[in-house]
C-alpha cells in the first residue's frame, strides 16, 4: 500500500514550508485523517512513516501524543460537544447526556450501529450561541435538547 | 585551578573531559542510584533519581546528564536527595498492581532500588493494561511491570539500530509501544535482545529469562556462529544451557549478540545429536567404541595410503571447529600420509579474497578491525549483507553512519545498509569487475586520489591508467546497470579520503570473484586506505573460524601461517618441527579432490564438520565423489547429508562443548571454553586427532589444547610467535603478535606492505556464463538470511525455525505478476543444472530481473541450482550469478 497520488502531491508541496521532512508530519496526518477514513489507521502510519523516513512506531508516538488524531475509526458522522465554561454554564452537560441517548454512542466512543461517535471539545468559539456542538463540520448554536434531537435525528 | 578542590561525596577525582558527575561517581566507584542510565546508551535524563547535590547550586541536577565540572563538590546522598527520590520511586511503582516488583526483586535493577528504599508497588493508582506479548518465540513484554523509561527505546536504536520501540499517549497515559501494532512480530524487530539486556523492570524479557533458573556455572567463551567472533558468557545448570550473554566489555561486541547467538543454543541439546561412533556393516551405520573406529580409521587409511600412494588420501578441516583442531588435522594428514591434500571451506567462500589480497598486499586477511568500523569516514560495503549475516558488524556500520560516516553500498540487492546508505550502486549480478574499474576510473578523474600515498606505497599506477584509459565510463554504466551519474557521486565522495572497504561473498563467490576484490583493492590503494586506522579492506568471513583454518594451514598450498610448501627452507623448519618433512607439491583443493575421486584417484577422505552434499554447487556430482571413495570419515554433530554417506561417522563437540581458540574476521584469536560436555561419547575434534594419530604411529602427546597454541606459535612465529593461552584471556590478540611482548596488531601495513609496494592489478571484466542466458530470464542470487545459519544444521533446531520456517525465493513483485507467481505461493526454479520448488515472496528488495534464494534448508535443495563455473584462479564457486527460468508450481 501507498499514500493516494493526490496527498503525495499534496505531501511534496508541504515539505517546501519546513526545514526538516519529518517536521511536516503532522499537517500531514491531518489531512490523511481527513481523506482517510477519518482516523490514523496502522496503514496510514506505515505509508506516512515511509514518505517521511520515519518509523511507524515513531508516527505512532506523534498521532496518538495529540488528542485531535482519531486512533480508531470513528463513526459515520461525529459529533463534537463543547463542554467549556459558556457551554457548561448554559447546559451542556445536559445537551451532552441528550447526544448519548439518541445516537446510543457512550462520550469517546462510538454507537454500536457504528452510525455515530460523540466527543467532548474545548471552546469552538461560538460562546455567544452556547450551547454548541459541531456535527461532521457543522456547528449547530442555540441548542436545546428538542433541537439537538431533532438534528440528530434527521441525519440518522 | 580548581581542580584541587573537585569531589564526590568528599572523595577528590580530576574530572575526564565530557564525562558527567554520574561516570565520573562510578569511577571512583560510588553508585548514584538511577533508573533510565545505562551504560553506553545516550542519557535519557527523564527518572530524576539520580538527582545530586552541587556545592553552591540552587537546585538538585541530574547526574546523568551534568558534566562534572572543576571545582565542583557533589553530595550524592542527602535528606532532601533521599525525600526526593523517595517521591519519583513512589509516583514509578505506585500505578503498577501490589507487588509487581517483588517477585523479581533480587533479579532487576528496579527491584533491587525498591528494595533498598524499602518500598512495594500498591496498586493505588493502577493505569498498566494491556496483554502480555507472549506470541514471539524469544521476545516478551509485560505492560504491568513498564515505567516507560525508554531504555528499551534507547538501546534499540543506539544499539542494533532497528527503532522497533516507541513511546504513545501522553501524561499518566503515556504507554510504551513496540512497532506500529504493538506488537514484535510483524514489527522490525531482529530479536537481538539488546531491550531485554537494558530492562530495568524485567517488563521486557526473553525465553530464557522468564524462568530465572539459577545457574550453577558461567563460562566466558566466544559465539560459535558467524566470522565476528562475540564474546559471550554462557549460563548453566549441570549439563543444561540457561541463557547467553554478551560480554559488556568486549571490543568486538560491547555486550551486544544477535538472535542466533543469544537465543538459537537448543541445537546442543537436540534429541538427534550423534552421541557415539558409527561404522557402515552391510550398507548400515552401527555403533560402535571409539577403540574400534579408530583402528578402523588408523587401518583403512593406512591401507589405501599404501596401497595408492600419497595422493590417495585428502582431508578437509573445519571452520566451524578449533585452531588447534585445524592444526592437528593437517599436521596428521601431512605427517603421517606425506599428502597435501588439505583443504576447507573457505575455498568456497572466501578463496577469491585471500587470492587476491595476498598477492596485492602480501596479507590475506583484513587489514583492519571491528574498531576501525567507528573511526571510518566513509564505508564501502560491497557484496556483503552483514545485518543479516554478520548482524552485530551490520549493527556497528548502522551506528557509525547514523553518527554521520558515508555509507557506499554496492549490492544487487537493496539490503537494509541500502537503505541507510549515502548512495546505494545497484549492478547487474556478476558485474561487480565493470562497476568497480568504472569507480576507479571515475575516481582518476576526479583527479582526488592520494598521490602522495600512491607514489611512496604502490606501483603499477600508469599501467592502471592506462588499462582504465581503454574503458568509457559510458560502457561500466552500460554493462552494471550503474548510471554514470551514479559513478561520478561515487567517485566524489571516495575521493574526499580514506575509506574502509567491507566486503562479502557477493564479491569473491563469483566466475570473476579474484578480479573484482583485487578491483577493490584497487580503491583501496588510490584512496590511501590500506594501513590506516579507520580505513583499510575488510572481508567479513563467514564462519566463527574460517580465518583460523587458514591461518592454521588448511590449504593444499601453504602451511601454517601461509608458509608456502614451495618453499625449501619453509620445509626445512617444518620437518625439525614436526619431525617428517612436508611434502613440496601444492595438494588438491576441495574442487580437485572431489574430481578425483570421481576418477577413482583419491580413495580416502576426512571431512571434519562440513556438509558439501548442502554447501557446494551440484549436489549430485557432490554424492558421485563421495560414493566413490573407498573409505569416507565424517565428524559431526548430526547425521547430515554427508555424513549419511559415510564409512565412519564420528560424534563431535560443538562450539559450547570443547576448548581451544576460534580467530575472527579481524584477526583476532580468542579462547573458546568448554560450558557443557558433549552428549554421549561424542568428543571435542583434537582429541580424536590425537588418538588417530597415535594409532598410526605417530607420538602425539599433546594433553590440552594450549599446548597445541604453543606448537603453533612456534610454526608461524612471525604471525603467532607470541601467542600463548595465557594472553589470550579478554579481547585475546590480533596476528601477527612476534613476540611475548607484542600487543597484537588491530592495524595492518602501517608502516609498509610484506611485499614491499602493493601493485596495482586490473584484469578485463568477462560476462559470466550464466548471464543473459536464452530461455533463462532470471539471474538467481544464493545467500543467507538473518534467522539461520548456513547450511542451518544447527539453526534449524531452535526456535529460529519459528522466526523464518523456510528458504523463500525472492522476486520483484513485477516479476511475479509477470509469471502468475503470488506471495507464499510456490515457484519451480529451473537452471541449466537442476531444479527445485519454492515458496515465493514478494518485495522490491531485489530488482526485476533478479531473484534471491537462501540455501539453509536442505529440502529446498538450493545449490542443485549451482552451476559448475568458478573462478579459474581460486576455485571457488560462483554461487551469486545463475540464470534460471520460473513457473507457477
């Protein structure tokens, strides 16, 4: 197996901004996780670790050191809740055990159905429309938890 | 100066140039407790238990990683050092399950420190999860007993150089991994044990650890395996083997073995081992007393000596056994039979080498040793794979280019020193002469030879240029495969200075094998480097004693330190030695005996440990030699192929199980001690020598081993005349070593060659017969791997069979896509000689076109693929040149 052709192109662009090959590592797994599968699997650390002269175990240490690498695949669509002070002060807690009941995935994991992961997140910055989560990229504000049902449910 | 006033603990030392409070304490032999230091592996500095005190200081340093500075005072043990250790010993042992440490309290570092603070692992904080790794055959890791100290971590790469062990998660949660699965196999791992002799916690182990059997003996020898000589110490209880270890100190290893010679040591206890003599009654082998079968011996060989004349009789000793084995064997045949028909293996591996190094140098042997591995600033590894089979040399390259040396590799193959070289040079097989007058010829014009060293210490240079002057660079490029571009990077990075010239059997075991290594010898002399520290020419040899059989005088042409048997006064010394003058005519080499028992000429034969029914080209013709004889003995450790055909087959020591010397690749001889008997009956080489002997007449009286190393010393004293058992203790000696006085020499020709100036020599590069052979597609390289050994007679009974079960053909996967082949597959070879049927792999190690096949399993029937064509100068065979075809099996 290979890193696909367009992220080797991409790759090779990216080493120009850095000094060293290997500093351009984790811009890189950022995008692999994004094209991916949406997470670092043993094979992407392997093809990463060969176009950047490092060992797998070496990408290994960078990808699972940062909590933004996903070290399992996650599921069909992600839901990241804010839990930081405005969110919390506004019912995030709450909002938090909701995105638990309806898409049946515990907080760090993954619904059995593999239909949906659900996480914690720091501040996203949309304090003033709290509380928050962001769904596959999409931040939904204002939330209560009729609407982050009916959200979740329609994507389901 | 302050000086004066420098100390530890009150106690006053001179601080040595870079060295930190934590070696400058151990030299003056106060022990500063510490976790995650270790003895030649960079400081890690991430335990804080080494923390000390320095006069004037604000804060506690770690020692570990602070030099030791004049005028410095350093306390080592204080209450606040005593809190604060308490304090990290807490928070390391804390989230391990109550007592993990205990149980193996006595037997790990960790253990031992708990103990001495007086404190258990709680379990308070439990965070270790994860399954014991138990899957690999040597290797386990225990995740319950990991303080990720990264010791593992550190001797992995600073030691073998494979970055199998790395460090994930983050905070309390940070976990050691090993490879990319966490697991060790598939991972990088060669299992060479370096983590399990770092350990602190006993949390990565191996096999032979995990019992903690006591031992009741250790014995300091040398590892029986490959041509680099370890020293290792090897654990026993009663007649059974506990563990191997490296020697920490040793100059050639540094404490560091590979798999083979830590873990592959069951052979000698194998159930099939021969434990007594066997003499052929009707078509069958039976035991029989050793009384009997050396009469028997003592009668046939006298016989057929009487009856067919001296050239009836031929032995071949073995580079597997002693020096003083090798030696009393070809005094014996010598003396008793007046033959010179003596002859061992190195005439199929490394004859090519001694050719021609002895000729342009006047020494045959390495002009350098392991050490210089460091100081080199450039290596050249040439048709040699030595981290698979020299793997603790192949460890030390890695380190030194990892340091910053040049690393030229020259090899068919993409081998794993390919991968860390500077520039790899990939040429057709069998093209090594082209490529290397190519190199020489772009190195002349780059003008950057040493001129200085050329004109005081060779001759020959203009007849060189102008053979070179008649070979466009445009025609090497064409015929090795080489770019030009290529050549010229070469040559520029050769002509910054001296190098050191390592090469193997990809080199010498070749149609053209004298003229490629005097075409590298070639370059070691324009570039200065022969008789230099850090430079100079050095083949890796094979087996743990090749060098010494040599050195001993199994050739059919020289006598015991290359004394030629031309030569009168050389005979003249041997017969007031010996007592019977040697004969005068160069004897058969092993080619030419077994030649001439085809013809009925030779009608007996010794064959001391040696198995040329797997080891030589066309097995078949092999067996038509053998069957011949009319009286064929074999020593061995196990009923082999060979031994299968024999009259008399006598039971044999191995390397674990008798005393004497093995000389390594370096030169250097080092004592071999016995750490178990031998099973059985079964005896060490020389004392059946001896009996044999005797049994022929001869006064033989020789009661060990160290009195055969005087004799021997007296033979050849310009090389061995200071030699004696009792210098041979530690490190041993590098030959030539005069006199009682002399050091050893780790640097040859310093001061001059023998032969005066060294000549330059270039001979045409010729196609070898087998390539570009039509119908034959595939050219057909033969070699080892890591996990066996050889013909793999004693790897094939450990546990290395689980590493690597099979001989695997090697194929582009183009290739195979092209022959309907898969991975795992099977695959019918097919040569001009023979045929066998293989399991294929698939990998871009080898180019299209070539192909790699091991010949450690004798199913597999390797060397039937062998064709007879050989170095018309050396003898020896071309194993790495063999044009076949492939199909689908």
């Amino acid at each position: 197996m290979a890193l696909p052709q367009n992220l080797v192109a991409e790759f090779n662009e990216l080493l120009t901004h850095y000094p060293h090959k290997q500093a351009a590592l984790i811009p890189a797994l950022h995008r692999c996780q994004e094209e991916l599968g949406g997470w670092i699997s043993p094979q992407t650390m392997e093809d990463c670790a060969a176009f950047f002269g490092l060992e797998p175990v070496e990408v290994y240490g960078v990808a699972s050191f940062y909590p933004m690498f996903r070290m399992r695949p996650p599921g069909k669509h992600v839901v990241s809740v804010c839990h930081n002070i405005s969110c919390a002060l506004r019912g995030s807690d709450e909002l938090l055990a909701k995105v638990c009941e309806v898409t049946g995935a515990p907080v760090h994991g993954t619904s059995a159905d593999g239909r949906f992961s659900v996480n914690t997140v720091e501040c996203q910055g949309a304090c003033a429309n709290a509380p928050m989560f962001d769904l596959d990229g999409v931040y939904h504000e204002d939330l209560t938890l009729e609407k982050a049902a009916r959200i979740l449910g329609e994507v389901k | 100066m302050k000086d004066g006033a420098t100390s530890i603990d009150g106690q006053r030392l001179i601080p040595h140039p870079g060295e930190t409070i934590l070696q400058a304490a151990r030299r003056a032999g106060i022990e500063i407790p510490h976790v995650c230091w270790s003895e030649g592996l960079a400081p890690e500095g991430g335990c804080r238990v080494c923390l000390v005190e320095v006069a004037g200081g604000t804060r506690p340093v770690a020692a570990c990683h602070t030099h030791l500075e004049p005028g410095m005072q350093v306390r080592t043990e204080t209450p606040r050092l005593d809190r604060l250790r308490r304090e990290i010993l807490t928070l390391m042992a804390d989230p391990h399950p109550a007592g993990a440490f205990t149980d193996v309290a006595a037997a790990t570092p960790f253990g031992r420190l708990l103990q001495r603070y007086g404190m258990v692992a709680n379990g308070t904080h439990p965070r270790r999860r994860g399954d014991l790794d138990g899957a690999h055959p040597y290797l386990h890791f225990d995740p319950s007993l990991c303080i990720v100290c990264r010791l593992c971590v550190h001797a992995c790469e600073e030691v073998q150089g494979s970055f199998v062990y790395g460090v994930g998660g983050r905070g309390a949660h940070t976990t050691l991994r090993i490879g990319a699965l966490d697991r060790y196999t598939p991972s990088a791992c060669t299992a060479c044990g370096a983590c399990v002799d770092r350990c602190p916690t006993g949390a990565v182990t191996d096999r032979d650890r995990l019992d903690r059997a006591e031992a009741d003996k250790i014995t300091a020898t040398v590892c029986g395996y490959c041509g680099t000589g370890c020293r290792i110490e090897v654990a026993t209880r009663g007649e059974e083997v506990l563990r191997v270890e490296g020697v920490r100190d040793a100059a050639v290893n540094r404490g560091h073995l590979c798999a083979k010679g830590r873990f592959a040591h069951g052979w000698h206890s194998a159930g099939d081992r021969l434990t007594r003599p066997l003499l052929r009654r009707a078509g069958e082998l039976v035991p029989v007393s050793w009384a009997e079968a050396i009469a028997f011996a003592a009668g046939r060989l006298r016989a057929l000596r009487s009856a067919h004349g001296s050239d009836a009789v031929a032995c071949l000793t073995s580079s597997r056994s002693t020096n003083e084995a090798a030696y009393l064997l070809q005094k014996l045949f010598r003396c008793a039979f007046g033959t010179n028909h003596v002859d061992c293996c190195a005439r199929v591996c490394h004859s090519s080498t001694a050719l021609a190094m002895g000729r342009m140098t006047g020494t045959s042997a390495a002009s350098t040793s392991f050490h210089d591995l460091e100081l080199a600033r450039c290596l050249v590894v040439a048709g040699a794979n030595p981290t698979e089979a020299h793997p603790v040399v192949g460890a030390r390259i890695v380190q030194a280019v990892l340091r910053g040396a040049d690393l030229i590799v020259i090899d068919p193959r993409c081998t794993a020193l390919a991968e860390y070289a500077t520039l790899h040079l990939q040429p057709r097989p069998g093209t090594n002469v082209a490529l290397l007058h190519g190199l020489a010829k772009a190195l002349l014009e780059t003008g950057a030879l040493d001129r200085a060293y050329v004109a005081e210490r060779t001759e020959g240079l203009a007849e060189l240029e102008t053979f070179l002057a008649g070979i466009p660079l445009a025609d090497a490029a064409r015929i090795s495969g080489v770019a030009e571009t290529d050549l010229r990077a070469a040559a520029r990075i050769l002509g910054r200075g001296p190098a050191l010239f390592v090469h193997g059997l990809g080199l010498s075991e070749q149609t053209q094998g004298v003229a490629a290594v005097e075409a590298l010898c070639n370059l070691a002399l324009l570039t200065g480097s022969l008789g230099r520290a850090g430079a100079g020419m050095m083949p890796l040899r094979g087996q743990n004693n090749v060098q010494g059989n040599a050195d001993m005088g199994a050739m059919p042409d020289a006598l015991t330190g290359y004394q030629r048997v031309g030569d009168a006064e050389v005979r003249a010394r041997f017969a007031a030695l010996w007592g019977v003058p040697p004969a005068a005519t160069p004897g058969w080499t092993v080619s030419e005996m077994f030649a001439a028992a085809r013809d009925r000429r030779l009608k007996a034969l010794w064959i001391q440990g040696e198995d040329p029914m797997q080891s030589h080209p066309e097995p078949e013709r092999v067996r038509e030699a053998l069957a011949s004889l009319d009286f064929l003995a074999v020593q061995e450790l196990f009923l082999t192929d060979t031994a299968r055909l024999a009259h008399l087959v006598l039971p044999a020591a191995g390397c674990l199980e008798q005393d004497g010397t093995f000389t390594n690749a370096e030169r250097r001889i080092q004592r071999v001690r016995a750490a178990v008997p031998p099973p059985g009956e079964a005896r060490p080489d020389w004392q059946v020598f001896v009996e044999l002997a005797r049994a022929l007449g001869l006064r033989w009286n020789y009661r060990h081993p160290g009195e055969v190393m005087d004799e021997i010393a007296r033979a050849a004293p310009a090389l061995f005349g200071g030699v004696h058992y009792d210098r041979l203790e530690g490190d041993g000696l590098l030959w030539p070593c005069p006199d009682a006085t002399h050091p050893g020499t780790l640097t040859l020709h310093l001061g001059g060659f023998p032969c005066g100036r060294a000549r330059f020599r270039a001979v045409p590069y010729l196609p070898p017969p087998e390539l570009d052979v039509p119908g034959h597609p595939y050219t057909l390289i033969t070699g080892r791997v890591l996990q066996h050994y050889n013909v793999g007679t004693m790897t094939r009974r450990t546990q290395q069979l689980e590493l690597e079960p099979e001989d695997r053909l090697e194929i582009h996967p183009e290739d195979a896509r092209r022959e309907g082949l898969v991975d795992g597959g099977r695959a019918r070879v097919t040569s001009r000689t023979g045929e066998c049927v293989v399991r294929v792999r698939c990998t871009a190690r080898v180019a299209p076109g070539t192909l790699f096949l091991s010949f450690h399993h004798p199913q597999t029937r390797t060397n039937a693929l062998v064709g007879p064509h050989h170095d018309s100068e050396s003898k020896c065979p071309d194993y790495k040149t063999v044009a076949v075809r492939l199909r689908p099996e």
